[in-house]
C-alpha cells in the first residue's frame, strides 16, 4: 500500500507590530528562531510545572533568589531543602 503523504499546516499570526518587533528581538538575543522563541512563551504559559523543563538553571535560581531579597542566603537554602523532602 502506498504511504499517504501527511499535509503540513501553515500558521499565519498577525498582531501587533511592536509585539512582533519584540519578538524578533529577543529571540535574535536567545540566538533562537522568532517561532521556537514564541513555542517556548507558550509552553511556559500552559506548563503548571514550569520548574520541570528549565533550560538554564543558574538564570532560574537567580531569578528566585532576586524575588525573594529579604531573605537571607541561609534562609533561602534551608526552603529549598524543604522543598526537597
């Protein structure tokens, strides 16, 4: 039997141009496609989890350290070997 050539869908998104222009310059900044950039935007917005899949650890955690400056460096290690148990 002969294989049935699958079809490939195109998207067009049409929004904003600023939108679009940051788009194109943060993803040219991460050195990744405009689309693979907005992939990774989604995936982050429907990821419940979003700690399971982070590419860059060291940025995560200097992320969470920098929303969290009251605490000490003490303090924050001992929530996060709680989180471990």
């Amino acid at each position: 039997m002969p294989k049935v050539a699958l079809k490939k869908e195109k998207w067009t998104l049409s929004f904003d141009p600023r939108l679009k222009a940051a788009v194109i310059r943060e993803s040219k900044v991460r050195g990744v496609y405009p689309v693979n950039f907005l992939e990774e935007l989604v995936k982050e917005k429907f990821n419940p989890y979003g700690h399971t899949d982070v590419k860059d650890s060291v940025k995560y955690v200097r992320e969470l350290r920098k929303k969290s400056k009251d605490k000490s460096d003490e303090k924050f290690l001992e929530e996060i070997l709680k989180w471990k148990k």
